[in-house]
C-alpha cells in the first residue's frame, strides 16, 4: 500500500511540475524583459539629460550634444540611438529659449529576449533645458 501511494504521489508531482514550471519560466523571462525595458528607458533618461546640458553651454552644438549623448549610452552597451533636437541650429539659438532633446532607440536592438510584448517598439524620452 506504500509503495503504491509513493508512486502515485510522484506521478502527481511530475504533472505539478509539467503544468507549473512552464508559468514559472515565462514569469521569470517576463520579469527580467521587463527589467531591461526599465533599464532602457533610464539609460535614454540620463543620455537626453547630458546631451541637453552639453547642448545649452555658451558655445555648445549639436555635435557636442550628440558625442555625449552617446558617451553615456555606450557606457550602457545601448544600440541604435537616435537623436532629435527641437531647434534647428543649437550653435545660433538665442540665449534663454528652450532646447530639447529626444532620444529614442528601438526596444529590439537593445532586448535580451528574441520576443515578447516590447518588440517592435521604440522608447522615446526627452530633456529640456534653457540656453545659456
């Protein structure tokens, strides 16, 4: 009589592990997918920030914006960055008019995962700052 409840209870064991590790797995990757979106989208947070401020110096320009921005992203190992400033000349925008920066990087090029709910999507984040 042992015996046989031993055996029934492992076979109830491995239907358990048959119907819950597949939840645990796709928990886990979802988990850590989501963390890296996260960590994408800080990683543009700190970039659009540093490009802007080197975008309001006295005698900044988009170049300079720009070889910060990506300073700071490649600090971060992010790919296919990209950057938009809301004047057309920063060198000859005027003293006290705002200046903004978008950066956006595809959410594919930067993922851990092959799939899942964030690809084919671009994360997009922006700073603005007053010229100097």
């Amino acid at each position: 009589m042992r015996r046989r409840h031993r055996t029934n209870r492992r076979a109830a064991a491995a239907v358990e592990l048959a119907i819950c590790l597949p939840v645990v797995v796709l928990i886990v990757l979802s988990s850590i997918e989501g963390a890296s979106m996260i960590f994408l989208r800080q990683a543009l947070c700190q970039s659009s920030y540093e490009a802007v401020k080197a975008a309001v110096k006295h005698h900044g320009t988009e170049q300079d914006a720009i070889d910060r921005g990506n300073d700071v992203l490649a600090g971060r190992s992010i790919e296919g960055a990209e950057f938009d400033f809301s004047v057309d000349d920063v060198a000859k925008t005027k003293r006290g008019k705002d200046i903004t920066v978008t950066v956006s990087a595809p959410a594919n090029q930067n993922s851990i995962l092959p799939f899942g709910p964030f690809k084919d999507r671009r994360i997009e984040v922006s700073a603005t700052m007053i010229k100097e």
